[in-house]
C-alpha cells in the first residue's frame, strides 16, 4: 500500500511540478515505472488510484492520460461523505456558507438561462407539490436542481463544485422520504424568495434569503434526528409559475 502512495503522490507531483499537464499522455508504463523507481505491479495499482480519484483517464488502447482536472471531476469522491448516514449537522454547516455565498454571488453573475432552470426547478416542486400522492424522489430531484442552478450561477467553478459534491443525493432522498409534507411548501416559498433576491440583482438579500432557507432545513433536520418526522399532512403548495 505504501507504495502504491508513493506512486500516487510522485505522479500528483509530476503535475504539480508541470512534469505532466492535463491532456498529456503517461509515458510507457515501464519508462515511468523506472522513474519512480517502483514496479511495475506497483504503478498499475498507483495509476488505478489515481484514475478513481479523477486526475488520470485510462483510454482503452490508447493509453492513460492526466484529465483536464475540471473542480467538478476532482471533488467528486466528496459526495460519498455527503451520503454516510448519522449526525449531518457539521457537514450541514460548511454546506450552509457556501450556498449562501454562492446565492449571493449568483445575484451578480447568474444569466437568464440558469435563472430559467431555477424557475423550472420551482415549477416542478409545485407540480410535485400539488399532485394526490407527492413523491418524495421527484421533490428531492427539484429541490437538487434548484440549488444546483444557483450555484452554477454563482460563476465560480470550484464553489459549484464543492456544494454539488457535498448536496448529498441519497441523503436528500432519504430527508425528502420523511419529511415532504413538514417542509414541502416552506420549502417552495424559500426557494421562491431567493430566486426573486437574485433576479433582483440584490446579493445582500440573496444572501439573507438562502441563510435564513439554510436554518430551516437545519430545524427540519434537527426535527428527524430527535424525535422524528411530525406527523403526516398534506402541503398547500402554490400552483406552478405557468398556472399562475
């Protein structure tokens, strides 16, 4: 395993060091093997890490290449910390200042096409919202989506990337399965008011807004982990925006 680290490390430094640039093909495997001073079992195992970790492609037939080392790429493996079932609340926090800052960046720097997705992501809250039997899954999916929208509109690829490797699917799905009725419509008139903050190109208020949607979901999440969802009752959600 050691290593196996150390060829992990040496080739992260090689990148570093601009040995190797994205888009650059590894040398033969025997070259590099020998300037690493490993095996070659050794570089096998080391590029086969680095290959899950995203910094290197292996193409069939044609070798093992370093990625474009894209943010999102790169801190994907983030998202199964996001997902690991118990206390959420520390991991809920880091997630509360960066979608704050992002709502606050996406104020200035969100266009009309992803301003269109956070609306059409409302809409299908409403939708999902308003239907006899809501699913929890096509709630969790918008609620995603929403979010999803104003990060990418905050213009800032790393922070996009953080808050979508740490919006943890499973672990909204499962928040969603048991509390949709609690939280559906606050949900929808939070979401509501930060898309009209950031429209209105006003980031403190956007910031305010997302803060305040931030501690809402905290209280739920406090509400599930002590003593359990509340008791079940439909939501009266507002009709989608092309109904209104």
């Amino acid at each position: 395993m050691s290593r196996t680290q150390d060829v992990v490390e040496d080739v992260q430094r090689l990148i570093l060091e601009g040995g190797l640039q994205p888009g650059d093909r590894l040398p033969a495997e025997k070259e590099l093997a020998a300037e690493l001073g490993v095996s070659r079992g050794s570089l096998r195992e080391g590029v086969r890490a680095l290959v899950v970790l995203g910094i290197l492609e292996a193409r069939h037939g044609d070798g093992t290449y370093v990625t474009d080392l894209d943010p999102a790429t790169l801190l994907a493996p983030l998202a199964f910390l996001a997902d690991l079932p118990g206390d959420h609340g520390p991991l809920h926090a880091v997630r509360a200042t960066l979608e704050t800052q992002a709502a606050g960046l996406a104020a200035l720097h969100m266009t009309d096409g992803q301003v269109a997705r956070a609306r059409a992501a409302l809409d299908e809250t409403a939708r999902a919202l308003v239907a006899p039997l809501p699913d929890a899954g096509l709630l969790a999916a918008a609620d995603l989506a929403f979010h999803r929208a104003v990060a990418d509109g905050s213009g800032n690829a790393v922070l996009a990337a953080l808050l979508d490797a740490l919006a943890g699917g499973h672990a909204r799905r499962r928040t969603w399965d048991e509390l949709h009725e609690l939280a559906g419509s606050r949900t929808f008139e939070d979401h509501e008011a930060v898309l009209a903050a950031i429209t209105a190109r006003d980031p403190d208020r956007a910031r305010l807004r997302m803060a305040m949607h931030m501690v809402a979901v905290e209280d739920l999440l406090a509400t599930t982990s002590t003593d359990g969802p509340a008791p079940r009752r439909r939501s009266a959600a507002p009709e989608p925006a092309a109904a209104r």
